[in-house]
C-alpha cells in the first residue's frame, strides 16, 4: 500500500491492498477457471462413450458457465461474448466428435 493510499482512510475496518497483489489474483484464479472449463468436460467427455444425450448436458452446461463467466470477467461487448462462447462451444463438439468413437471402439 502506498503512503498515498494510507492518507485517504483512517478507518481501521478499511484495509486497501495492493493492486498488484490483486492483479495478480485475479489472473490466477481466471487462468485457473479457464483450464478447469476447457480440460475439465473434455476429461468428462471421455468417459460418456454411450451417453448421448448427458454427453449433449455436459456440452449445453459448460458452454452456459463458459458465457456467464466470460461476460463477467471481462467487459467484451455482447457479439465478442458470442463469437468467443460459439468457439468454445465448437471446440468442445469437435473434441465429442473426434474422441469418442475412438474411446467406444477400443474399450
């Protein structure tokens, strides 16, 4: 906290922090929430071999987390917020696609 910061409160029950400190919180925790939203339906996903219509759930319910988030974290305009949760949406359909005929012929 800089002396600047100081001087602006003397209420003890106010506490200013860093704002680097919280910068640096706050790309931890999206960085984390990001890998969570792409490994961790993806990781899901292999495992739904035979389940269709869950693996479809898993899919609609992700990608609603993934637009909520977005739009609260950031401050995209709403177009950028759709272009973003299609691609994400995608990437997750194709990851469907491609994986888990695989997973159901080996297994």
């Amino acid at each position: 906290m800089t002396k600047e910061q100081r001087e602006r409160t003397d209420a003890p029950e106010i506490c200013l922090r860093s704002s680097h400190r919280v910068d640096v919180i706050v790309r931890a925790v999206l960085c984390a929430t990001t890998v969570l939203l792409l490994v961790g339906p993806s990781a899901i996903l292999l495992f739904l071999a035979n389940h269709s219509i869950l693996k479809m759930v898993l899919i609609s319910v992700f990608t609603a987390l993934f637009a909520v988030l977005l739009s609260i974290s950031t401050k995209g305009k709403r177009h950028e917020i759709s272009v973003a949760t299609a691609t994400y949406c995608a990437v997750l359909v194709v990851f469907l696609c491609n994986i888990a005929p695989n997973r159901a012929s080996s297994g």
